[in-house]
C-alpha cells in the first residue's frame, strides 16, 4: 500500500480552470432548479421522484466538474509556488471529495422519500440540507475564482 505524500505542492493552470467553470452551465442551471424545488418542502414531496433524479444529475455533473478539474485544472509539484498559495489550491481541491459525498449523501436523504412515511418532516429537513450544501459548494467555487484571479494577477505582475 502507498502512502501518499502530504508534503506535494500544488497549483492552479489559471487558465484551464477557468474555461471548465465558464462552459458548465448545465450544472448551475441544475443548481438552481434544485434551489427552486428546495424552497418549498410541499415541491419536494409531490416531485419526489423528479426531486431525487435531479439530485443524481447534480451528483453526476459534479463527478464530471470536478475530475476536469483535478485533471487540467490543478498542477501537482510546480517549479515554483508560493506556500501559501499551494496550501489554499490543495485545500480547495480536496473539498471536491467532501462535496461529492456530500451530494451521494443528499440523495441517500431523498430515497427515503420513496417510504411515504414522515415525507413532511423529511422535506423540511432536505430543504435546510440543500441549502448548506448549495451554500458550501458556491462559497467553494467562489474560493477557486478568487484563486484562478490571483494567478493571473500573479502572472501579469499586479500589484508588484
């Protein structure tokens, strides 16, 4: 068995991962139906079955989004690399996994929709969840732009 190795440095190809957040518009317009299904609990548990599909759409764009990312868009063991830059790119690149799972977990919430018992509760409980998750992934991939623009500010020397 490897052991990974925690000391890696890794960075962004600014470029890349600009291009793969620009072109996958179906996975934030997914996003947002989700928002709008999500804002009422009623929606939930007379759209269950669409609800629970669209979840497993969500769970598969994200797979898709996040391997083009990890594949083109972050760089293991650069040349050269500001620590504190590589710590907050290898951050934001293991939080793809967390997010995933949090994702496969939110579907296993939603099968239980399927049952017919306590859907009123269960609703209101996968409307906070969706939020928090929503919540978590924008803030996730707001933290990547910020990143990919201080790569190109560093590039271009902004601020020197």
């Amino acid at each position: 068995m490897a052991i990974a190795n925690t000391t890696s440095t890794v960075t962004v190809n600014a470029a890349f991962l600009k291009e793969i957040k620009d072109v996958n518009e179906d996975l934030w317009q997914l996003v947002a139906e989700l928002g709008e299904v999500t804002s009422n609990p009623y929606l939930i548990g007379s759209r269950r079955y669409q609800f629970i599909g669209m979840l497993e759409d969500l769970r598969d764009h994200l797979a898709l989004h996040f391997a083009l990312e990890e594949a083109y868009g972050y760089f293991d063991e650069p040349l050269q690399v500001d620590p504190r830059f590589c710590e907050r790119a290898r951050a934001l690149r293991d939080e793809h996994r967390a997010l995933y799972l949090e994702a496969c977990d939110l579907i296993d919430r939603a099968m239980q929709l399927h049952d017919g018992r306590d859907m009123r509760s269960l609703a209101q409980s996968l409307v906070i969840e969706y939020a928090e998750f929503s919540t978590r992934l924008l803030e996730h991939e707001q933290a990547e732009n910020a990143l990919i623009q201080e790569e190109w500010d560093q590039d271009i020397g902004v601020g020197d």
